[in-house]
C-alpha cells in the first residue's frame, strides 16, 4: 500500500485550473498526518487561509482568493 503523503508523480487524470481573467494560481500537495491534501494559492502578504467544507473544493473561494491577493494577502485555500 502506498502512504498517500508521500510524494509522487502526479497522476494524469489531474486537472489543475486556473481563475478567471488569468490570475495565476499556485496548485501543490501538502502532506500532513499521514493525508494529502490540495491546496490552491494567490498572492504575497500575510496568510488568509480559507477553509471549505465537504464535498466543496477550493473553487468555492475562487472570488475571495482574488479580493485577498488584491488586498495584498498571501490566500489560500
């Protein structure tokens, strides 16, 4: 069995989108207790991290990632 913490080649069936209006976002995995987790991320600053609930993903905060990064926070969600 594989520790879905530990890095790996992405698989191919992974899309990673971007905003809209070609805000760049940043896409990574971040491993913690033994869970992968996706985070997307936008902006320089402080941290703002925006939490979401299941089954939404980090899209739901699409409109405050960019109202925080504007704002000049580093937002995460």
């Amino acid at each position: 069995m594989t520790d879905p913490a530990t890095p790996s080649a992405q698989p191919t069936s992974v899309v990673r989108i971007g905003l809209p209006g070609d805000r760049e976002v940043t896409h990574r995995d971040v491993a913690a207790n033994g869970a992968r987790f996706h985070i997307a991320e936008l902006g320089d600053g402080p941290l703002v991290l925006l939490l979401h609930g299941f089954p939404q993903f980090w899209w739901t905060w699409r409109h405050q990632l960019v109202a925080l990064a504007d704002a000049g926070f580093r937002a995460v969600a």
